[in-house]
C-alpha cells in the first residue's frame, strides 16, 4: 500500500494541473489559427534569387520570352546544330522563309518547332508576331536507338538510329536583326540541274544516241 500512494499522488497532481490548465484556456482570448501541417512551404529566398524561366508567367507579369521543345525528333545533334546556327538570331518569319526553302529534312522538323514556338508567344504571352527573333535555338542528344545491321557471311553488327532534342526560344524585340532573309525569284540549284539535264535528254534523242 506504501509503495501505491506516491503514484495516486502523482496522479491527482496531473489530473489537477490539467483542470488548471483548462480553466485558464477558457479565461484567455482565442489565439489566431496556426499554418496548416498540409500546406507547401514557401522555396528560400536565395533558391528564387535571379530564376527565370523563359515564357512563364513571373511576378513582373508576362514575360517576353517564349519557347517550344520537341523531343526525340528524329536525327543526330549534328545535323539538328548545323541548321539551327542558320536559324539563331533571325526574324521568326524569316526562321521559317528558311525551314521552308530548304532541302534538309530536319528544316522541316525544325519549322514545326518554330511554329509552335509562335503560337505559345501570340496565344499565352500576348506578344507581337512581327517583332518576335529566334533567341536561343539548340538542340541535344536524345535516346539512340539500337538496331541490328545486316553484314555478310551471315554476320550482324550493331547500328545506331540518333534521336535529338530541339529547343526553340523567341523574344520580343525592337532591335533591328543582324541577319536578314532575302527572298530571291532566281531558279533555284537543284531545278537548274533538273532543267539541264531534261534539256541534254532531248538532244541526245534527237541525235539518236540516246
């Protein structure tokens, strides 16, 4: 019995502490409600210091930057870079006056892109068509794909299909662009030598040689 009391003692004391505790919550004025344990804490002040990102909404307002990304188009960073530092740093209409004129494959994967780019500046951003330049135009290494290669001899060997990444950025501009397209009606190479060959076919047929 001797060795109970203290812990009946010990538990009317807490019983009586809890009482006072309530009694004193009830007299005292209501305090404001704390942050929810479920609400995201605000990033740290240095991690958003000098962050941009490119055709994003910031605090400014809309920004005057805009950019499209494909990924996985077909054909290696080589090819995709040798005709983006044609396209970089020219007007987005004159970007695609290019695309458009070229016999290159990835021209046209790249004028698709720059398409996109123009919708996501007019349509979301709210800028100008006609003051919009090709800003940042790159392009990285996707995915290669292995495939098998046939060889002789009953032989097979290992080949590879290159996938790439394109990144496209406009911004609105009043600056007058380095570079500029200009649109010539000139034949073009490629109908030139077309229109030779047709034109020596004929006269080999008349000769009877051919």
């Amino acid at each position: 019995m001797d060795g109970s009391t203290p812990f009946a003692t010990r538990g009317a004391r807490a019983s009586a502490g809890a009482f006072a505790e309530s009694g004193d919550a009830s007299t005292s004025t209501p305090r404001e409600p704390g942050a929810s344990p479920l609400r995201r804490s605000p990033a740290p002040a240095s991690a958003m210091r000098g962050a941009f990102i490119p055709g994003a909404l910031t605090d400014g307002g809309l920004s005057e930057r805009a950019s499209a990304v494909l990924r996985g188009a077909k054909g290696s960073p080589k090819k995709f870079g040798a005709f983006l530092r044609v396209v970089r740093g020219l007007r987005a209409e004159d970007a695609l006056i290019q695309c458009n004129l070229s016999p290159k494959r990835v021209a046209k994967t790249i004028g698709r892109v720059i398409q996109s780019a123009i919708g996501n500046a007019v349509n979301n951003q709210g800028l100008d068509r006609d003051r919009l330049v090709v800003a940042e135009a790159t392009c990285g290494k996707g995915q290669y794909l292995r495939r098998v290669s046939i060889h002789g001899r009953g032989r097979a060997g290992t080949m590879h299909r290159p996938r790439s990444h394109v990144r496209v950025t406009l911004e609105e501009t009043d600056e007058e662009p380095r570079r500029r397209v200009r649109v010539h009606d000139d034949e073009m190479p490629w109908e030139r030598r077309r229109r030779l060959g047709r034109a020596k076919q004929a006269i080999a047929e008349a000769a009877g040689i051919a």
